[in-house]
C-alpha cells in the first residue's frame, strides 16, 4: 500500500506536467480494486475527489469544497461522499505537510486551500491565514505552468485566487492574480471558444472591485471590440451570433455604467445585424426566434425604438413561421395487422401479466426521453434560441420552457407530454384488447386494485365508483372522483416507508403535506425507480405538464378536457401504484414483464 502513494507522488508531484484532480483519483481506485487504503492514501484520495463549488451553496457543507456525491442510503435518506466523518485532524495535518512539500503548484493549490477551508469545521482552531496565501500563490503559478489539463478549469482557480485575496484584503495579491489573468487571456482566447475569453472582464472590471492601471481597462475593452468586429464581418456558417453577443453584451453593460449609451447603442445593433447575418431569411421559424430574443435585449438595454422595429419584423416573420409549422408534422402509421400483432403480445399470460406489461409499456423512461430530446436539439436549432410560454385554454401564461440549453429539465417535461398525448390512441386499444381477453368487469378491476397495502379500506367506496364511471365512459367523473384518490395512496405509501405526511400550519396545528411534496420526498423513487417519480410529477402536479390533479380539483379545465385520454392516465397511474404487494416493493419495469 505504501508504493501506491509513493508511485503517486512520483508521477504527479512534479513540475512542468500538466494533471488534474480526476486522474489522481483514478490512480489511487485503480491500485485498490478493494477500495482498502492507508490512511496517507485515503487522505490524498479525498483531496482530489471532493468537489469545488465557488457558491458555498450547493453542498451540504456550505464551503468551496463539498461532498462530490449525494447518493441513498437505503433507509430514505441520503449520505454524502466522501463523507464529512472521514475528515479528522489527522487529515488536516497530513494536508498541511503536503501543502507545505508539494511541487506541483496544482496539487499544493489543493492541499493549501483545502486547510484553509475545513481546518476550523474540523478542528475547531482557527483558520491560519498563511495557507490561504500559498494557495494563491499556487493557484498563479499552475495558471503559469499550465498544471492542469483545462484552460477553463485553470481560470476557475484563478477566479478562486483572487476571491481568496479579496477577503483577506491582500492588494498585492489581488494585482498578481490579475495580472495572471490578463496574461492567461491573451495566451488562450479563440474567437469561437466563449469559454476561453470575457473572464478578464467578468473579474477584474463588472464587479469594480479591482483597481487597474487605465491601460489594462483599455486593452479589455479594445480586445473585446475587436472581437465584435471581427464576428460582425462573418457570413453564413462561419458567423457565430452567440459569441458576438457575449462579447457586445459585456461591452453593453460597460459603457451603461459610464452614461456612454451611444457606444451601448452601436454594439447592441451590431449584435442584430451579426443575427441577421447568420440566419436563413427563408428558415422563418428560427428567424423570429432571435428577433424575439433581440427583442428582450433592446428592452433590457433601453433600446425602446430599436425594439419597436423588431416587433414589426416580428409581425412579418411570424405569419410565415406559423405556416412553416403548420406545414411540418409527425406522423406515424400502423397497419392492422401489425395493430393485432402488438396488442396480441402484450396481452400473452394471464391478467397479472397483461396489466403488469401496460404499467411497464406506458410508463415513460427518463433515459429513452433524454435520447429523444438529444436528437431533437440537435435537429432544431431554435430550441437552443427561444423560450416557449405554455397557455391554458384562456390563453393565461402558466409556464414559460426556456432554451433547451439552459432548461433541459422543462423540455423533458413538455416531451413527456406530449410523448403521453401522441400514444394515447395504443394505450387506448391495449386497455379494451386486456379488458374483453380476460372478460374483466368493474368490480374485476377493482378487486385487482384493491389488492395493494397501500390502498386503504376507507378509500374503497370511492375509487370504485371512479372505475364504475370509466366502464360507463363517464370519464368527467371518474377524474373527480379518483385523482384525490391517486394522492391519498401517495400519501399511504409515504406513511408506510416512515415519512411524515404533516407540517405545521399557521394555526398552530397540522396539515397534510401537498402533493408535490409527498411525490419529491424521495418515497416513490425508493419503492419503484425516478421514472415513476418523474411520471407522476409530469401527470400530476407540473405545469409544464398535464398537471391533473391541480387542474382539475381547482376547477380550471372546460369540459372537453374530460375525454378518455385523459382518464385512461389517470387509470394507468392507479394501476401503477396499487400494483405493490405485500410480498414485492414495487413493480417490473421492464416491458417483458
């Protein structure tokens, strides 16, 4: 055990080499297949595996380095990793050795600022202002060095240097960190790479935080125009609109700040015509997707005549782009025989098998839906440009889907949707094939349903009647009478697996928690998986989604609503659930159930 680390420190703590934080972690896992370490060892690999977070709040610590991983711990709570427990002063004085021994400025970063940071939670003794200096110092010079793989990841610790000198009001130190920065921008900075350039200005001039020399602000900006111009002189396929903009709205806010608004002005309509620039004038659909979004701009930046102007074009395109969507459809064709063929394997068995294989079929997989938008993102082009206000039938905003770039969670919710509406008419078909093989009545399918523990006794009555409306297609009153039904059996399992269902209300006594809450404690993707979960959540209660339950117990639907596709999900969601017995915890996934 002891070459390990031995062998670590050989190959890595040197200078002149390039590493990063994951590859140290690898090494140690890979010499220990056991996951059994020393304790030098284990204190290396938890220096290198926890994780970053500039914000300090978005770990459970609430410090720049946090647990890397949130995983279950199988008793409905989760455990972080690597754990706090692990760290002891033991750690922390190994740490200490190593910041003040390492040779790769990388590595001694590391270990300084990890001292710096956790010293006084773990030991309680406070914290010795001298590690965070060596980290900075360290943090410089691996940025001259290069000791890290990624230009980004090495101006991340540069940003780390001089948040690390701005509180210890070090102004030499801010300057050198600055200067470094300054250097490592001109060094790296490619027109087409966003990441690799701003961060000088982001840093060192939007915050006014740092006092420069009047040359260095000039040569920001100078560097900053002369990237816009060189991307407003691109045409077609080599334009790059996005990359213009990053530069002109850094510039924008800039010379806002200084009164300069005709200078604002000029950048910001250069920004429009690098758009109009790159942009198809026949592909409409993208085309009013950034004159919306130049829109906001102009509005942003007080730009009220130019965003006028956009709104005629906006009036133009808009009527061309309607037609370009109504001209493109999805479409999908199934002769009978292959209809018969499907509905035949899927009800082969007995009646457990026939239901267990629908709850299985139609209940949507997270990872095939991520696969679907994957490929959509990469086919259209404008869900990377525009946002997409969902309407109720009033035409009342209830959701705004932004850029599938920034909003990947509301494209997956909106794709599950509609994804439930397009496979409607074979949830349909399979249901009555199930119903008329097997010869299953009202009260077949309610014995079936009441089988489960987590349905209680007191709900019988009720979710019977809401399956004898579905046999007489009365479907309005089925939804009204088995969606609170649906909630009280989340409600019922969440009790089961140990959880609270209550909290205190304002009156000095308790409420039941609402449903968003109990299908988020963590209990349904215990029981079953995250795609039921998710499923639920995009059924139930989202916005974005279908949202049942909110819609419909807040009387905010019209009656046509009420239709059979609706409640045929409402159907699949109950047999969801009461498919839990007392001798399983949840149901097969698969679809050879």
């Amino acid at each position: 055990m002891g070459n390990c680390r031995a062998e670590l420190l050989r190959r890595f703590d040197r200078e002149g080499i390039a590493i990063n934080e994951h590859e140290i972690v690898r090494f140690i896992e890979d010499a220990h297949p056991d996951r059994i370490y020393s304790d030098e060892e284990l204190f290396e690999l938890i220096a290198f595996d926890l994780k970053e977070d500039p914000t300090e709040k978005n770990n459970k610590w609430e410090l720049f380095f946090g647990p890397n991983w949130l995983l279950p711990d199988g008793k409905g709570g989760m455990v972080d990793l690597p754990a706090a427990s692990v760290l002891s002063t033991e750690t922390i004085a190994y740490w200490k050795r190593r910041a003040n021994k390492a040779i790769n400025p990388m590595m001694k970063a590391r270990y300084a600022d990890l001292v710096w940071t956790l010293e006084e939670t773990v030991s309680g003794e406070s914290r010795n202002y001298k590690y965070a200096m060596l980290a900075i110092d360290s943090y410089i010079d691996t940025a001259i060095q290069k000791a890290h793989h990624s230009a980004v990841r090495i101006i991340d610790k540069l940003e780390r240097a001089l948040s690390l000198a701005f509180f210890l009001g070090d102004k030499s130190r801010v300057q050198l960190v600055a200067d470094e920065m300054l250097s490592l921008e001109d060094e790296i900075a490619e027109d087409n790479k966003r990441g690799l350039w701003g961060f000088s200005f982001d840093n060192l001039i939007e915050p006014g935080k740092v006092i420069l020399a009047d040359k260095q602000v000039e040569k920001i900006i100078s560097d900053l125009e002369a990237r816009l111009e060189r991307m407003s002189i691109l045409h077609g396929d080599g334009a790059d609109p996005w990359a213009a903009e990053a530069a002109a709205l850094r510039l924008a806010r800039y010379y806002r700040r200084r009164n300069l608004h005709e200078d604002k002005h000029r950048v910001m309509r250069k920004t429009y015509s690098v758009f109009q620039n790159s942009i198809d004038p026949k592909d409409y659909t993208r085309a009013l997707a950034w004159l919306q979004h130049m829109y906001d701009l102009f509005i942003e930046f007080e730009m009220n005549d130019d965003a006028n102007e956009v709104t005629v074009q906006i009036a133009k395109v808009g009527t061309y782009a309607l037609k370009e969507q109504e001209e493109h459809t999805i479409s999908h064709s199934i002769s009978g025989k292959e209809m018969e063929a499907f509905l035949d394997n899927m009800t082969r068995g007995d009646l457990d098998d026939s239901l267990l294989r629908l709850i299985a079929r139609y209940l949507p997989k997270r990872k095939i839906v991520e696969n679907q938008l994957e490929s959509y993102s990469k086919k259209f082009f404008s869900l990377h440009l525009s946002s997409t206000v969902l309407q109720d039938f009033k035409g009342r905003p209830i959701a705004t889907i932004g850029p599938i770039d920034s909003d990947w969670e509301g494209h997956l919710v909106r794709t599950i949707s509609q994804n439930m509406s397009m496979s409607s008419i074979f949830l349909a078909r399979l249901i009555d094939r199930i119903l008329m093989k097997f010869d299953v009545t009202s009260e077949g399918l309610c014995s079936w349903i009441l089988q489960s523990p987590i349905v209680e006794e007191y709900q019988y009555g009720i979710i019977c009647r809401g399956i004898d409306a579905y046999f007489s297609q009365d479907y309005i009153s089925s939804m009204h009478l088995l969606i609170p039904q649906l909630e009280a059996i989340i409600r019922n399992l969440t009790e089961k697996m140990g959880q609270s269902v209550f909290r205190k209300n304002k009156y000095g006594g308790f409420q039941y928690r609402t449903l968003g809450e109990l299908i988020g404690n963590g209990c349904i993707r215990e029981l079953f998986n995250e795609d039921v979960e998710l499923y639920l959540t995009v059924l139930l209660t989202d916005q974005r989604g279908w949202n049942l339950r909110n819609t419909v117990c807040h009387g905010l639907n019209p009656t046509e609503y009420f239709g059979r596709t609706q409640c045929d999900r409402v159907i699949h969601a109950v047999l969801l659930l009461s498919a839990v017995r007392e001798d399983q915890s949840a149901i097969e996934t698969g679809e050879n159930s």
